[in-house]
C-alpha cells in the first residue's frame, strides 16, 4: 500500500505560479513512477507529468512543457509539481499518483497507476 497527500492548491491569477506537493508513505520502496494528472467536471482525466523513481527522468504533456517541473525530494519522500505562467486553461483538480507495477511503457497512462491522491483543486483566473 502507498499513501498520496496532495496539497498547495489554490486560487492564482494567470501569468503566476503555484507549487502542488504529495506527500507519500507506506510502502514506496516499490515504487516504479509518480505522476499528476488532472481532471474538469465531466471530463477524462489526463496526464501532466511523471518522474522515474528509479533515473528521476522526467516526461511531460505538451500543453504543460516549458512552464510545469516535476521533482522529488526523497528525505522528505515528497513529490512537487511546480507550475508557472499560468493560464485559466490550466484550471482543474489535479491528482497525484504512484505505480507500483511494471509497464514496458511511459508511464503517462492512467490505468499504469495504482494508487491515487484526493486531489487538489487548482483554478487560474484571467
């Protein structure tokens, strides 16, 4: 079992930045990836970005490239995303999530993460 905290949500006017952290715990020695992702009302959730946790290589949406950066903090055994310029279309919950089983993929897919955050609403005024 691994355990997500998601936090640092909030409202921001557009052109500023945000910083999201999840929190984990239990058992992340198993751990192949973290990623977020995000999700409107109604919609299908989609992927943001991902960190390795076994390079720390990192994978990005093109929507978000050049302006988010994900990162990991392993004292802490917490992963950030830090998002700047943003824009009202980057408006969504956004989740956190961790794969503990192994895909010969990219691990930018949803069903290659098993366990997920509550989530944290993010919202970018105009």
């Amino acid at each position: 079992q691994v355990q997500l905290v998601e936090s640092g949500g909030g409202l921001v006017q557009a052109g500023g930045s945000l910083r999201l952290s999840c929190a984990t715990s239990g058992r992340t020695f198993s751990l192949y990836a973290m990623g977020w992702f995000r999700q409107a009302p109604g919609k299908e959730r989609e992927f943001v970005a991902r960190i390795s946790w076994s390079d720390s290589s990192t994978i990005y949406a093109d929507s978000v490239k050049g302006r988010f950066t994900i990162s990991r903090d392993n004292a802490k055994n917490t992963v950030s995303l830090q998002m700047n310029s943003l824009k009202p279309e980057d408006t969504f919950i956004y989740y956190c999530a961790a794969a503990t089983r192994y895909y010969r993929g990219t691990y930018s897919r949803l069903h290659e993460y098993n366990y997920w955050g509550q989530g944290t609403q993010v919202t970018v005024s105009s």
